[in-house]
C-alpha cells in the first residue's frame, strides 16, 4: 500500500479525485488506503483502480515507473472515464455559453482542480488557489507573467521543452534565466547578505506600486466627488452614470492642461 500512495503522489492524483473515480466518498478512500493489501478492497473498486493504473494485478505495481508516459497514459485513461459526465456538466451550465468545444474543455478542467483544492479543506489549498486568482488578474500586467506559465508546464512535463507560444526569443531567454534561478535555489542559494538585499529591494519596488496604486484611488476619488459636484449630484446612479463620467475625464484633460 505504501507504494501505491507514493505513485498517486508522483501522479498527482488527490484523495478527492480518485474518490469521483471510485465513485465513493473521500473518507471512504482514506478507509481503503490504510488497508495493507489492496486484495482486501471490494472487488469493483480494485479492478477500477487496476484499470487506471494499467496493471492487472497488485503485484505489478512494483514495477510501474512513473515517468512522462506513463503519467500522460493515466491522465488520457481518467479523462476519457470522465468524458460523458464532463459533458453533461458543460451542457447543464451557462458559464460556458459563447466558448468553443476546446475552451469549454480547458475551463471544466480548470473548474474541477480548482474545486478538488479547495475540498481539501486546508490554508495551503485554499491560498494557492488565492494566489492563483490573483495571478490570473494580473497575467495583461506583464509579458513575463506568461512566459513564467510556459516554463511551469515545460518544466513539470506537460509541454514540449522547445515549444514557443508566445515570442520566441524572449521564452528562450527568460526561461533560460529561470532554470538558472531554480537551480541556484535548489542548490542553497546564494550568500544570505545578497539574498537579504535582493529581497529587500522585492519589498521596496512593492510597497512603491502599492503607495502608486492608493495615491492613483484617491486622486480618482477626489476627481469623481468633484464632478458629482459640479453637475449638481450627490451620488453615481445607473442615469446619471454616463453624465458623471463625461465630467471626470473633463476634469482630467484640464488638470493635463494645466
């Protein structure tokens, strides 16, 4: 049993995913894996487990090797068991009206890890997913945002090593440095007085785009109450919304002038 969790590690196979596999309850795998012989799960449940993992026995699970193949095989054997349920799911819901067949696709697959992370029910789950919103607002910020998501699927064996989706000489680059940046990390890094100054000037440029940010609210902020003023109002209103903002970049233009 200690070797079939270490390979649905290796997978990245989570408790909750392979409970919708089984078709059981999550608690119900946490029972089934501190079992010490797999023999002793019902024998539906087995045969699935085998199937998946494409073996036809236990015993063969000693020699499973879990490389990029192997796990694009498992990920091609699980996603076509999915395939009907998944699209009943996109056909029951509005959120994928105006997507074409891949991007509908693409979206449930996000939807459904995104849903497995947070029925983790644990702070590391719940702010990776966060972070990841987060980033996903900010990704038009910057090209290197990007071409920061190229090198994560490359690098974790997703996509082709040479591929360039975006422009090419500048990935090449980028990801060049990065691997050296990771590398340096794996290794124990640099001295600590430079990593203390690098982070630091990290912190410095931050808090500079956050006071940016604050000072850019309030000067909005000050623009708007003028406006709402000068046209005689108190508060935006769905009527006088597109009046109120005609003002706004009235008064903009003259302080320009200015």
């Amino acid at each position: 049993m200690e070797r079939l969790n270490e390979i649905l590690k290796e997978l990245g196979i989570s408790k909750v995913k392979l409970a919708k596999f089984l078709g059981v309850s999550r608690q119900m795998i946490y029972n089934y894996l501190e079992f010490d012989d797999i023999n002793k799960w019902p024998k539906d449940k087995k045969v699935l487990l085998l199937n998946l993992l494409g073996i036809k026995s236990p015993d063969e699970l000693k020699n499973i090797k879990v490389d990029t193949d192997y796990i694009m095989d498992v990920e091609t054997r699980i996603n076509s068991l999915f395939e009907n349920s998944t699209k009943n799911q996109i056909n029951d819901s509005n959120i994928y009206e105006g997507l074409g067949k891949k991007e509908k696709e693409l979206l449930n697959n996000i939807i459904s890890i995104v849903k497995e992370k947070l029925e983790d029910d644990n702070d590391d789950s719940y702010y990776s997913v966060k972070y990841m919103y987060n980033y996903m607002q900010s990704i038009d910020t910057s090209k290197e945002l990007k071409y920061v998501l190229a090198y994560v699927a490359k690098a974790t064996g997703f996509e082709k090593p040479l591929e360039f989706v975006f422009n090419e000489d500048e990935q090449f680059v980028f990801e060049s440095i990065l691997f050296s940046a990771f590398t340096l990390f794996s290794n124990g890094g640099s001295s600590k007085t430079k990593i203390i100054e690098c982070h630091k000037r990290f912190v410095a440029q931050i808090e500079h785009k956050m006071e940016e940010k604050m000072s850019r609210t309030m000067e909005l902020n000050t623009i708007k109450v003028q406006a709402l003023k000068e046209l005689g109002y108190t508060k935006i209103t769905e009527d006088n919304a597109a009046e109120v903002l005609e003002k706004i970049a009235e008064i903009q233009l003259r302080k320009v002038s200015n």
